[in-house]
C-alpha cells in the first residue's frame, strides 16, 4: 500500500545519508500516531547512525510501550546493542 511506499523513500532516504530528510518524514509520522511502531524503529535506527544513543533508547523506550516483544522493538533493541559494542559502550 502507500503506507510501504512511503517507508521504502523514508528508508531510502536513510540509506542515502539526507538524515534531515528522513527525520522530518519520522516526525511527521509520529506526530499522526506516536505508536507507529516502523517510525519508531527507523528512527531509533536513523539516530544511532546520527551517533545519538540517548535519543534511540528513548524510541526504544515507546516501542516497549506501544508493542511490548515485537519485532520492531527486538530489532532496535539488537541495533542498539550492536551499536553499544561498536562503540564499547556495553
């Protein structure tokens, strides 16, 4: 649907580093429903990449609440942890 769509230019947009870009459309996205569970993940995932780990946990920190164990949650919860060892944080 035109939901994917817009996922796929928002995720794309990631990819190709307009990390402005893509956040605004996140922005957007949550602003409608602060739930959005894909929003949420991109762009916990579009702030590690931003280097900002303190913003990230917070995204994860609503996933947690919008969708408990889901795959969303799991898979930024995986990011975050990957960046953590990176970065020797964890």
């Amino acid at each position: 649907g035109r939901g994917e769509a817009n996922n796929l230019r928002r995720y794309s947009l990631r990819k190709t580093g307009d990390y402005k870009n893509a956040q605004g459309f996140y922005l957007k996205a949550l602003k409608l429903n602060p739930k959005h569970k894909g929003a949420n993940e991109y762009l916990g995932e579009l702030y590690l990449e931003m280097n900002d780990l303190a913003k990230a946990e917070e995204r994860l920190t609503v996933l947690k609440g919008a969708c408990g164990d889901c795959e969303e949650y799991d898979d930024l919860a995986d990011e975050i942890e990957d960046y953590k060892q990176e970065h020797g944080l964890s």
